[in-house]
C-alpha cells in the first residue's frame, strides 16, 4: 500500500447502525459515518436487500446500452430535486471534474462566448484529480502536482466584493460550497449566497454548487441549497448516495444538456446496475421515511447539548453546523481529542486543525447522542 492515509491505529471489522468493532472485539460509537458517507447507518437492512436482489440479476454492462435501474434513480434524483439531467459516475472528485467539464463545454460550444474560468472559494475542498485539487481553495492539497491547469481563481468566502472583482468576461462558472466542512465547517452566509445566484443569473455564470458532503439529507435538507432559497445550475453528489457503496452523480439543469452530446463524456463503471440499486433504495428511504426533516430535529438537539454542557470550557470557541454536519472550534490543535476519543470508544474526525467534525448518520438517537456528548464534554472541559 502506498502511504497517502494517515491511518489511526485501528481495524474495524463490522458495523451496525451507529456502531463499529475491531478485530479485537472493541465496540465504537460512530461519528464519523465513513466521513458523511453511511448516512443510513452502517449495514442498512433495506439497502442491503435491493443489493443482493441486484446481484443475483446483473452486474455490469456498458453504458452503451439503456440501464433501468439507471434511469430509475436519475428520475429520483430530479424528481426531487431543481436538477433535470444527470451523470453517474464513482466518486466525488468525478462528479465535480464533470461538472467543471460541463460548464466549459457549455459556455465555449452552446453559448459560443469561450469562457473557461471558475471561480472557487479559499478553504474550499472539491477533490484529488488534477482539476478539482486546482479548483480546491488549500495550498497543502496541491504541493509537488505543478503545473497545475490553469483556468481557476480563489478569493474569500462570504465576501461580495471580492466576488464581483474577480469576476471577468472569462468566468464560466462560481463553484462553492454551502457549508465548507473539510475547511472548518462554516456555513455560507445567506445574504451572500443570494447575491452569488442573483449575479450569475445577470452575467451568464454559471452556479456550481458541491454538495458531496452536505447532499443526501446531512445538513436537514435533502440538498444543501434548499436552505438558502437558490437553484444552483449544476450540484454534484457522492458520500451519502450510495450508504457506503462508491457512487457518485452530477445533475444539471435541462439547458445544460446541450453541454453533453454522445461522446463528449463517459465513465466505464459509472451507474452501473449495482451502483444505481444502492442509489434508488438510499434515495426511496431517506426521502420516503422523512430521514431529512430527522436530521435537522437530531442536529438541533446535539448543537445544543454540545453547547449546554460545553458553555463552560475555555478551549472552546464555537459550536457551528447544519443538520447532522457540526464541527467545534477550539483554541488550538484537537488531533489529540480524536485520540483519546477513540480510546474511550468514540470516533470522531477533525476539518482543519483546530475544529472536532461531528457525523452521525440520520438515524442516530437521543441517547447515542448524550453517550457523544458526555465523552467530547469530559474531553474539551478538562482542557
């Protein structure tokens, strides 16, 4: 193995709802989800069965042939979303690598005007490959990848003035996030993100909007930007859309389409027969079990238990968050929390060096919540 995972000491071998073990037998509490992927819990029973069902069936074709399962979640997706067409491919970094290909596509060959600039965001985070490591707002992501592609500007987050400056009669798209959780988990302010969609509807721009992490019901919406009253252009999806199976999806509005002719852009394993059950029965039970409006209820109650028995520790600043997606700003490095956390049987994940990420699946209840709390509360007080 090559090491690019700074790995925690730990083997984890079973999982069930809000739970995990190791090898030896170890039980934790999981707050991590796979890092907002196992929305559902670990092993969801219903998914496993649409899965096994598929794999009894088909496993694979081409893309080159129609794929009723296919078709089945991307009808899902839309019918429940602002979005009329979508891409599947495997991953997040894929999903906005397409959505970056599309936005150039559109504006240089439907719109004739050669635009090909995107502008994204400081502390952002859209992925590994050569484009979305560019299009990421942290210099650590790109150290040793020169040259870089060119085509991608960055300015502060939540500034409109800085927005309006960077932008040119080359800009064909603004990319961003509405809750920036490997940056620190700052939500987009909602003025600012209404003065975003308002001028990319003046000027022809396109809106990108990156809910990899914040889609599928984590922030008590099923999309991210439903809090905010906008409709982005383009919004790309992975994580939770496949309860732990590699998935990703890229929905566009219906003008768009025009952006991606037959060969213009492909995936060998993207949405395939399995991928797409796992998708149609993830999407069925969040959507028809209400599991986003569940979110928001949970989120509310672990913000505020963390802010209640956490008022009194000075080593922390701020307890912020949307849904089941809270981060803890303390006042310095927290990578040791997350040790001794996990030695007390609580998993937990870090966004940046100073801010305790907190994610739970959907599902989680009051009193996993309260077991949470009690370990972080003991943990941050004693700082």
């Amino acid at each position: 193995m090559l090491p690019t995972y700074a790995r925690y000491p730990l083997t984890l071998v079973k999982g069930e709802g809000s739970w995990l073990w190791d090898d030896a037998g170890n039980r934790y509490l999981d707050f991590m989800s796979g890092i907002a992927v196992t929305n559902l819990g670990h092993a969801p029973a219903r998914i496993k069965e649409a899965l096994l069902q598929q794999l009894d069936q088909l496993w694979h074709v081409s893309n080159l042939f129609h794929i009723p399962n296919q078709a089945d979640a991307a009808k899902l997706l839309t019918d429940n979303s602002c979005g009329d067409a979508v891409f599947f491919c495997n991953s997040g970094a894929e999903a906005n690598e397409a959505a970056i290909k599309l936005a150039r596509r559109y504006q240089q060959l439907v719109q004739n005007n050669g635009r090909y600039e995107i502008i994204t965001f400081e502390q952002s985070f859209h992925g590994r490959t050569l484009a979305t490591l560019t299009a990421t707002g942290q210099a650590k992501v790109k150290e040793g990848f020169a040259p870089l592609p060119e085509g991608f500007k960055y300015i502060a987050y939540n500034d409109i003035a800085a927005l309006e400056t960077a932008v040119s009669d080359k800009t064909a798209a603004i990319m961003l996030e509405l809750v920036q959780a490997e940056g620190g988990i700052h939500p987009v302010d909602q003025t600012y993100i209404q003065q975003v969609a308002d001028l990319c509807q003046r000027e022809g721009i396109l809106l990108i909007v990156d809910e990899i992490q914040t889609g599928i019901g984590r922030t008590g919406k099923l999309f991210a930007y439903e809090h905010f009253g906008i409709e982005p252009d383009i919004f790309t999806l992975a994580k939770g859309l496949g309860s732990g199976f590699p998935v990703g999806a890229m929905v566009a509005k219906e003008k768009l389409r025009e952006g991606f002719g037959a060969g213009s852009h492909g995936s060998t394993f993207g949405g395939t027969p399995i991928a797409t059950a796992v998708v149609k029965a993830t999407l069925e039970t969040i959507v028809g079990d209400g599991l986003s409006d569940r979110a928001a209820a949970q989120g509310e109650y672990l913000m505020s238990q963390l802010r209640e028995k956490l008022s009194g520790a000075s080593f922390v600043k701020e307890v912020r968050g949307l849904g089941l997606l809270v981060g803890i700003e303390c006042t310095g490095p927290v990578a040791d929390v997350i040790t001794e956390a996990q030695k007390r049987g609580l998993l937990v994940i870090t966004a940046g060096p100073n801010v305790v990420r907190l994610l739970p699946n959907l599902l989680v209840t009051n009193e996993e919540i309260d077991e949470a709390v009690a370990i972080l509360a003991e943990l941050l007080s004693a700082r």
